[in-house]
C-alpha cells in the first residue's frame, strides 16, 4: 500500500501539472493537510490561481468541491443551509425542509476568510471541529473527507476581520503562495491562452482517501523524532527555559500542543507519500515552516525591527539539535 500510494504520488503531480504550472510545495504541503484530515490556510496576492489548484486537487481525488466568497455581509446560514417552508400540493399541509449551504462538500474552499465579520468566521470553524452543523436544533453531519481550504489576501487590510490566534491555531498548516518564476510564468501564460487541454484525471477514489486518512494514522514514530518536535515547539515560548534570546525578545506568544501534534501528524503524511512508512526528524523540519508560521506570535520589538515570525522559526531549526 505505501510503494501504491508513492507511485500514485507521481501520477498526482503528472495530472496536475496539465491546469498546474509551478507551487508544487504548496501542491504537497495541501495534500499532507488533506490526509493527515485537517485544514490549511493559503496566504497569497490574487491572481496567482488559488481556486484553480483546489478545484484540480478535487478533481484528482473525486471529490466534491465548493467555494465560497466571504463578504462582510454573509451570514452563518449562507454557509451552512437553511429551512425552507414547503407545502405539500395535496394535503395543504406546510413542512419545513432543510436546504444543505455549499459547507456540505468534501472539499470547501473558503475565499478570502477574513473579509467576513467574527460571527461567520466562528460559524465555519466549528464545522472544521466538529465536523458536523446544527440548524433549528437539528445536527447534520458533514460527509468525510471534510477539508476546508481557507485563503487570506496578505495585501489589503482594510475592511478585514483579521483571524484570533485561537482560531488560526485550528488550521494544520499555512501555506504561502508565491510568484511564479520567470520560467514558470512564460509556460503558464502560453498553456492559459492556448486552447484548452484535457482536465486532470481522477487518481484516488473517495474510499481510497479515507482508506489512507486511516493509514496515515497508523505509520510509526520513534520516540526521538517526537521529542525533536517538542523541543522545537517548546523554544518557539518565551517563557521555556531553553528558549534563545532571540525568542525572548522577540516572540510574544510561542506554539501551543496543538502545534506539536501537527508536526507529527504531518510528519507520517509527508512519509506516506513519499513511500516511507516511518516519520524522519527530516520530515519534521521540512514542515516546520507551514505548521508553526501561523501559531508564533511576536511583539511589537519585532515588529519595530520588520523580523516576522519566519525568520525566528529558521533560526530556531538551525539551532534545536535533532
């Protein structure tokens, strides 16, 4: 099963890169997010085809995708669904039925989060929590795999509702999308202006992926791999006792335990899919970055300086001993 899931790796890439050109990082860093069953958020400045890749990624894993375009005037209800009054043509008799939001699909990209007010921020987090929604008393679960793909605008300010640090705590990962290179910008221009090609192929199944979500779970760690994502996480707080006058200086609030859990979970899928079936601490720095740059929180010495919590983190990787 992890020699089919490397091979099937490859494939997941080779069909991608027919609508994809370059973000291959992100591309895995999504992936590791979607089988390790958590959620990302994808910070980059518009244009860049955000909605293009996940709607390929669900394509890739026959999986339902919806998308959802956050206002500041949109509402709990436009998310989740509402009841709507019906009468039956017959009896004259008046129900109420439940009418399911774009929340219920396996993939929900949510565009541009933090443009909506706190209320409906709330409202969609707990459905990442719980995996469920409650209407009129009523709970509905949602249909795994559930994976919510949240983007953020680092740009423009104005009119946003920035997210709490205990709410960014409950995305797996934060990815950062990036310029294209010179290179990779002339291919991409060239294939979006030609004629277009045959969309991507289904590579896993809707059963394969729970399958694997299982299996995720179930690769080993040694305990010396879990001890370096501890300390890692550990000399990202101020307050530790090992912790770097940098950090000391710098860093406001560290990562939580939630963050060490993410390095690991993380960690076994990153190995899955590259054929492993055991979680190296090279796993655990290459994710490091994307796990922890939403969860460190530095002060405004930092800030007065320009150092962003990036910078901190890769200090930190070169100092905390394996």
């Amino acid at each position: 099963m992890v020699e089919k899931v490397r091979v099937a790796r490859e494939r997941v890439f080779t069909e991608i890169r027919k609508s994809i050109v370059g973000q291959e990082e992100v591309i895995e860093e999504i992936i590791i997010a979607l089988l390790a069953r958590g959620h990302a958020l994808l910070m980059g400045v518009p244009g860049l085809g955000k909605t293009l890749l996940v709607k390929s990624i669900a394509r890739l894993f026959s999986l339902s995708f919806k998308r959802i375009q956050f206002t500041p005037d949109l509402m709990p209800a436009d998310i989740f669904g509402t009841e709507v009054i019906e009468e039956d043509p017959q009896s004259g008799k008046r129900s109420f039925r439940f009418v399911p939001g774009p929340v219920f699909a396996n993939i929900v990209l949510a565009d541009e989060i933090n443009r909506t007010p706190p209320k409906t921020q709330s409202a969609l987090l707990e459905a990442m929590g719980e995996g469920h929604v409650t209407a009129a008393g009523i709970t509905h679960d949602l249909e795994p795999p559930f994976f919510v793909l949240a983007t953020q605008n680092p740009i423009e300010l104005e009119g946003t509702y920035p997210l709490p640090e205990a709410q960014l705590d409950r995305f797996l990962l934060n990815s950062v999308m990036t310029y294209l290179s010179t290179e990779e910008e002339e291919k991409m221009v060239a294939a979006t202006t030609a004629p277009p090609t045959a969309p991507p192929e289904s590579v896993f199944t809707r059963g394969e992926i729970l399958e694997l979500q299982d299996l995720v779970r179930e690769v080993p760690v040694s305990e010396n791999v879990i001890r370096y994502a501890v300390r890692l996480v550990t000399a990202t707080r101020p307050d530790n006792a090992g912790a770097t006058a940098r950090v000391r200086e710098m860093v406001k609030w560290g990562a939580g335990s939630r963050a060490s859990q993410a390095l690991i979970l993380a960690g076994k899928a990153r190995a899955l899919l590259e054929g492993r079936y055991n979680v190296s601490c090279e796993d655990v720095r290459a994710l490091a970055l994307p796990v922890l740059r939403h969860r460190v929180i530095t002060n405004f010495h930092a800030e007065a300086e320009g150092i962003r919590a990036e910078q901190i983190l890769r200090e930190l990787l070169d100092t905390v001993p394996e």
